[in-house]
C-alpha cells in the first residue's frame, strides 16, 4: 500500500469532529492543511462532472475532504502556493527529499513547514520582510502571515517578482480563500499542468532567472564601469522595486486576451448599440436599462444591441431584458484587476464592436471610461447617459453620477436621457447651458409597466366594510428609501396594518425584523408590482428620501391605488395634490401620518384621485411613444 | 567617404549638468565601438535644451561629439530631424539623463547587423534607480510567450534602441507635443514598428540606466 493511502484514508467506523481520527492528520498539520487550501484554484483541476458534485461554491471544508479522498491519490494541488517540483529543489538543498510514494504536499505540512522550507517561487521571506519591516514581530513563520492574510489583501509585495496581481481589492477573498493572484495563475491555464505549475509561476520563476543574470561575470563588470560613472544607479540606502519581466506581469498579456475572450463570449462581431449596465438587480435602473434595450432592438433589429455589466456579476433579473439580446457579463473577465486596467479594456472591447453609439445606464465603469477617455471614445461612437437622480451621503450632501462623472463626461456626451423633467431642469440651470447644450438634454418618461390591474373602488369598499386600514411599501431596504420614517409612523398609527415588500440591497442600514412595530409586516420580495395582492390594501406608501421618477409609484399609479408618497426628485411631476397626497416635509414622519389622515377621512376624494392619477399615467407614459422617440433619437440624433 | 557605422545620438533637454554624464556614457561607448573597429559620428542634439544643459555642454566638441541644435522642440519632431542628418548605417539614441553600459553599440550592432535590417536591438536590462533599484527586462519579440496584442495595453519597448537609420525613416516618430506622458512617445514608435514588420530583440549583457521608470512601460 502506498505511503500517502494509510495517511489519508477516513478510520473506519469513526464518529464526531475529532479531525485526528477522521482525517488521519495531527491537528496542527490538518490546521495548516486548512490555511493553505484554495478551493477555486483545486476545482480548475477537476473535469466538469467532478466540479459538478462539489458545487459552485464547495468551501474549504468539503475542498479539504475531496482533497484527502481524492486530489491527494491523483497528484492534485490544493494550494497554489504549494509547488511540488519546487519544493523537491529546495529539500534538495539541504539534502532531504519527499520519500517515495509520500503526498509531497502532505510531506511539507509535516516535516517542511516545521524546517521553514518555503515550497513556492511565489514567497520570498527575505524579500517581503524587508519590503514590510512591521511584520519583523509577527509571531509566526512569516510565511504564516502571507497564507493567511497577505495573499487576500492587496498591499502585501511578497516577491521580487511584486504583487502577483493587479491591485485591486476582494473584501471576500479571505472568506473564500481566494488568494487575489488567481485569476493570474489560472491565466491561459489549457496550457498549463496546473497540478505542477501555471503561468504565474513560469512568469515569477522567469523574473527570478532573469535576475540571477545580473551574477554573470560579464555583465557585472559592465554594471561596475557603469557604477563608475554613475554610482547613484545602485540607488544606495533604497529598496528595491519589483522586477518586471514581460510577456509575464505584463498586464497587457492579460487585458489582452480578456479583452479578446470578453469579445468572443459576446458572440457577435459587431453591434449598432451598446448599453451598459452596472449589473442587474432590483431597480428602477435595471428595468430602465431593459426598456430603452428593448427600444434600441426594436429600432435597430436583432443583433443590434449588446448590454455590457460591467461593475458586479450580478444579473438577477435578466427577464428585464429582450431575450434575444445579447448579454455580457464583463466583471467575469476582468477579475481582480485594478483601474485603469478595467477601463482600459472596456475601451478595447468597445472598439472592437464598433459601435454606433455607447450607452451609459448607471454603469460606473462606462462613466469612468467616458470620463478619463471620453475622447477616444468619441472618437468611434456616439455617446449616449441615462441620468435618474443624484445620492445624498450621510451628512446630506449630493453626489453620483449627475455631480462629479456627468460633468466630466459632458464634453463628450452626445445626448443625456432624463426621466424626470426637474432633473433636467436643474441640471441645465446650474450649468447655465446654452441652447446647444440644452438639446442634448433630453426629457423622456419611462412607459409604465406592461399590466393591466385597476383597483379602483378598493378603498372605498375596505372603509365601508370596516377592515383594517393595510398600507402597502414596497421597494429596497436601503438608506435611500427611508424606511426608518415607515417604523416612525406605524408606531404613531399602531391600527395601520403595514405590508412590506422588497429586501435589503445596498446593505447600508441596519434592520432588525424582531425589533419592527407589530404592525410592520416583511412580506418578502415580489417579482413584479402586478403580483402583490393589490386588491387587499388600501393605498400605497412611498417615503424614499430621494429619487428620481420611481418605478413602484408609476406602478402604483397606473393600477389606481391611492398614494402617499414623499415629495422628493420627480415625484411631484406624478403625485400632485390633484392625483394623490404628496408630502412636503419629507423627514416628518406626523406629515405623512396627517396626509394618511386626509386621505382616510374621504375615500371617495382619494378614490377620485387615485382615478385621475390612473388617467395620466397611462396617457403620458406610453410605451409606444417611447419606442418610437427612441428610434427617432438612435436614427436622427438629439436635434430631431 | 563611406558612411560611418553608427550614428549614436544623445537627445539633451531640460536636464543641467547631469547631462554630463550621459555625454561621458555617449563618449565610452563610441571609444569602445572604434576599438572593436567599428566607425561611429557622436553627436548631441539640443532639442528644447535649457541653458543650464546647453552651459554643460560648451566643451562637448572637445571630446569628440559634434554639437547640433535642433529647430523642432516636440520630442517626436527633434528625434525625426536628428534621424534625418544622421550619417551613419545604424543609429542609436541616449535620452538626455540615461546611461549605456560601455559595450552597448558594440554589441547592439552586432546583433542588428547580423539579424537582417528589420531588427530593432534592446538592452538586456532597463535598469532605473530614482526610486530604489528596478529592473525591467524587455521581452524578445521571438519569445514564444510574446503576444504583440498586449501593446494595446502598455508599452514594452524603450526607444532608446539600435537600428539601421533607415527604420527611423520610415517609421518616424509621433509628434505628440511637450504635453505628451513620459513614454508616450516610445509607446506609439513601438506600436508603429511592430505594424510595420520589424523585430525587436534584446542584446545580451548589455544595459540601459535611467532614473526613471515611464508608466506606459509595463
């Protein structure tokens, strides 16, 4: 029996969590065992089917059993910073080696970590100790510190040959064990054995060859006259910065070829429109991203248009979009790069689409690259924004894409959409734009969703029957849609029955479900307003404490619930006294209680509202009006 | 006359009496050239030169090198019009500031006249030292690694090179005004030389100092 076989197998009949007994390891080595484990870098070395039983996801644990049980016999690597044709070479170097038929990574948990034999060309310990004098107290082997914590953090240089990596930041990566120069050792990974080695590591041990060049007699006495001349090269009392070596590290070699692959998954060669999206959650920029999408396709056929995700790879509601548009997921192949390397290829994407025009819908990438190259990209394309509303940060100041990007990109922006009238309006104002300016900011009302509910003469059939008064919400359960001021008012209307719809997206506000008013209802997410019981409450809820036109209140309006809704951004261009209750003072919770109070006191002048608001909504906010102006903007341009 | 071997060429700017030493670099390594029996015209070029480099180079002729002032003061310009007086088979420029290792056109000639006229030969090493020691080893275009796309993304060659004077003709320089980003320049030459067929090959044991490492140099 094979060494390894009787070190690994499972014991028989055992029970319970005691790692000694069902992993066959000594605690402290299964320890390391479970520091070094990479799971994403352990299932590029599976097929599919084998992927497929792990799981998307498998985590560390079930990665560390498969890996005893299975990786182990088969020679698999479960650390990327594990190498064993490395580590052979360095046990040679004080005469030791693997004995025959041992796992040579189980041999380094036990007897290498132990001699402070490092068993990959990716650590220097000398190199990242001088380059990061405070972990001279690190308690343990400094190799200890790189394993579980500087491969996850950006700032950590551990080689001559640097980083290993772009740049940029992974606040999951330690959670996952995701060191971040992943993506770059599984770079052009067909083409390597990743059980022995991968492109990082021919690039770093390339970087280490190349420097122990500067030993060769000859060239050194050419860098001695040199130093004669100019002993400042040696850039004495400095330390030295990493070694570049390209094609490895170049980051071009790999934005190239994400750029190519991100082109190629696309699959089409060229597109008249491409519309570029953050990513696609629960928003009323989403569904606006999907509605001019679904215009622009019906203007131009398919295969005219593309929409790129470009800042997180989230698309959770895809049905948002024309199925036969094509869909990118960018985020995927620009993997741990930092800027301006994502911007940068984005930009080459784009030129290799050929675009007539590029637009931007709330997509940060795309407003940094319009931004910063807005000129080369005007170069190509037309460039085309969406703008909604401004954010307002915790001290109540504005900023978003109408502050800082719109006026970097302006220059280069062809033509700026707005879906609320009052947006436009200050915008052109505080620029004081002159009229050419000005027709490039363009006014467009969203068309209302695609249902047909009327609710109408609920209200007033719940108050005679005498039901208990249920407010719908509904939305994000972020800062923005405020609702702290909906916990305020059930608690100064305790027989209100409110009825919340949505979920946390932002995450920026702490919610406790167990310290709610028992009148607060979570009822969950929805999958379309059309699906909520509308028939079942007596008026909609709206407090957000900015937006632009809200999705959930046009979708209210357009079913003829009666509205309660925060006068903020361009909800007084729907919700006006005539067609609903506005509320001025949008912080004062007792102001939206007094306008609950008026609207409860008539229900048949609420009803009349709510009927009137219906009427406008459906006759100004018309889909085929949209399409047909978009088409004429996509065809003639803003001065149509 | 036949024309010489080489023309080496330092480009001197805005740099002071540092320039001296690259003037010395320019003069060892023409001396080491002659030695090993090549034919090399030395020259300085003043192209947007301050005075205080003009005042560093008042006794340059006394050393060998002919002194010319150039009219163009974009970089791209005064480069072309250095490219276009020179007489030599080969040229090779020395930005104002940097530093060859003393084997350098030796070496560098030997490759390009060996290698066929469609080479551009590279130092071994791009060595700067402003910041601490950092070493940039320029890839060999024959390296099977080599993906010439990754130009789109970043420079890979200084133009700090040898040639056949020829090449500098017929891909001139980009004329990207004084405004233009430290290696912009070698960026766009590099882009325009790998379009236009030619080789860049790295000289073994040879090396280039700088202080200063350009950003677009990746």
């Amino acid at each position: 029996m094979r060494q390894w076989a009787s070190r690994v197998r499972p014991t028989a009949g055992a029970d319970g969590p005691d790692v000694e007994e069902t992993q066959g390891l000594a605690s402290s080595v299964f320890e390391r065992l479970r520091w070094c484990a990479h799971p994403r870098f352990y299932l590029a070395q599976l097929d599919e089917g084998e992927r497929g039983r792990l799981g998307d996801e498998p985590g560390v644990e079930a990665v560390v059993k498969h890996y005893l049980e299975v990786g182990a016999p088969r020679g698999l690597r479960v650390s990327a910073l594990f190498n064993p044709d490395w580590y052979a070479d360095r046990l040679a170097e004080i005469g030791l080696a693997v004995p025959d038929g041992e796992v040579p990574f189980l041999h380094w948990l036990r007897t290498g970590w132990d001699r402070r034999v490092v068993p990959t060309p990716l650590f220097d310990p000398d190199w990242y100790l001088e380059h990061h004098p405070v972990l001279e107290s690190h308690p343990r082997w400094i190799l200890h510190h790189y394993l579980t914590r500087g491969c996850y953090q950006p700032q950590w240089v551990p080689s001559p040959a640097g980083r290993h990596h772009g740049g940029a930041a992974d606040d999951g990566a330690a959670r996952r064990q995701d060191p971040l120069f992943l993506p770059e050792l599984l770079h052009r990974a067909v083409d390597h054995d990743l059980t022995r080695t991968s492109w990082l590591e021919e690039g770093v041990r390339a970087v280490l060859d190349r420097r122990r060049r500067l030993d060769d007699p000859a060239l050194r006495t050419q860098i001695d006259i040199a130093a004669d001349l100019e002993p400042g090269l040696h850039s004495p009392l400095r330390v030295e910065l990493p070694t570049v070596a390209p094609p490895y590290a170049h980051p071009g070699t790999r934005m190239a070829e994400a750029a190519t692959a991100a082109h190629s998954a696309l699959g089409v060669d060229q597109v008249d429109t491409v519309v570029l999206v953050p990513h696609c959650r629960m928003s009323g920029a989403a569904r606006v991203a999907g509605l001019f999408t679904d215009a622009a396709r019906v203007a131009g056929g398919p295969d005219s248009v593309a929409v790129v995700s470009t800042d997180l790879p989230v698309f959770e509601r895809p049905s948002l979009f024309p199925d036969d548009v094509r869909v990118l997921d960018l985020t995927r192949h620009v993997a741990g790069m930092a800027q301006p390397a994502r911007r940068d290829v984005l930009h080459d994407l784009l030129q290799a689409l050929r675009p007539a025009r590029v637009v931007l819908i709330n997509s940060l990438l795309g407003w940094q690259l319009v931004g910063e190259r807005g000129e080369d990209v005007a170069g190509f394309a037309d460039v085309g924004a969406y703008l909604f509303t401004w954010e307002i940060d915790e001290h109540g100041h504005r900023y978003g894409y109408p502050v800082g990007p719109f006026q970097q990109g302006l220059p280069h922006l062809s033509w700026v959409l707005f879906d609320s009238d009052r947006m436009r309006a200050e915008l052109v104002d505080r620029y004081l734009m002159p009229a050419a300016a000005r027709d490039r900011m363009i006014f467009l009302r969203n068309p209302i969703a695609d249902f047909s509910v009327d609710v109408g003469g609920v209200l007033e059939r719940r108050r005679a029957a005498g039901l208990p008064v249920r407010v719908l919400w509904a939305g994000r359960f972020d800062r923005q849609k405020r609702f702290d001021l909906v916990v305020d008012i059930a608690r100064l209307r305790p027989d209100l029955e409110i009825c919340a719809w949505g979920k946390p997206v932002l995450e920026d506000i702490d919610l406790d479900p167990d310290d709610l008013p028992p009148n607060i209802r979570l009822m969950g997410v929805y999958d379309g307003f059309d699906q909520l019981p509308l028939d079942e409450v007596d008026f909609l809820l709206y407090t957000s404490g900015w937006d632009g036109i809200p999705n959930v209140v046009l979708e209210g309006a357009q079913s003829g619930l009666p509205i309660v809704a925060s006068a903020v951004g361009g909800v007084p261009e729907v919700v006006t006294p005539e067609t609903g209750y506005p509320v001025a003072e949008v912080d004062d919770p007792a102001a939206y209680v007094a306008a609950i109070e008026a609207l409860l006191a008539d229900p048949a002048a609420a009803a009349a509202r709510a009927a009137e608001l219906r009427r406008q909504v459906h006759q100004l906010f018309d889909a085929d009006d949209y399409r047909s102006r978009i088409a004429k903007l996509l065809a003639e341009g803003p001065m149509s | 006359m036949s024309a010489p071997d080489i023309s080496a060429i330092l480009v001197a700017g805005d740099e002071g009496p540092r320039i001296g030493i690259s003037l010395h670099s320019l003069v060892d390594a023409a001396t080491a050239a002659r030695s090993a029996g090549l034919t090399v015209e030395a020259t300085v070029v003043l192209a947007a030169a301050t005075p205080g480099t003009r005042a560093a180079l008042v006794e340059a002729e006394e050393h060998g090198v002919r002194v010319e002032a150039l009219d163009a003061t974009d970089p791209g310009a005064a480069r072309n019009q250095a490219a276009a007086a020179a007489a030599g088979e080969h040229l090779a420029f020395l930005d104002g500031g940097a530093v060859w290792t003393q084997n350098w056109l030796v070496a560098a000639h030997a490759l390009c006249a060996g290698g066929g006229a469609r080479v551009i030969a590279h130092p071994e090493i791009h060595w700067f030292y402003e910041v601490g020691r950092e070493l940039y080893f320029p890839p060999d275009q024959d390296d099977p690694g080599f993906d010439p796309a990754a130009l789109r993304f970043g420079n890979c060659w200084d133009a700090q090179a040898l040639a056949a004077t020829a090449v500098y003709r017929e891909v001139p320089f980009a004329e990207l005004g004084a405004d233009a980003e430290p290696g912009e320049l070698d960026w766009h030459w590099s882009r325009a030389t790998v379009e236009a067929g030619y080789r860049h090959r790295v000289v073994p044991e040879t090396v280039n100092f700088r202080r200063r490492r350009p950003r677009t140099l990746r």
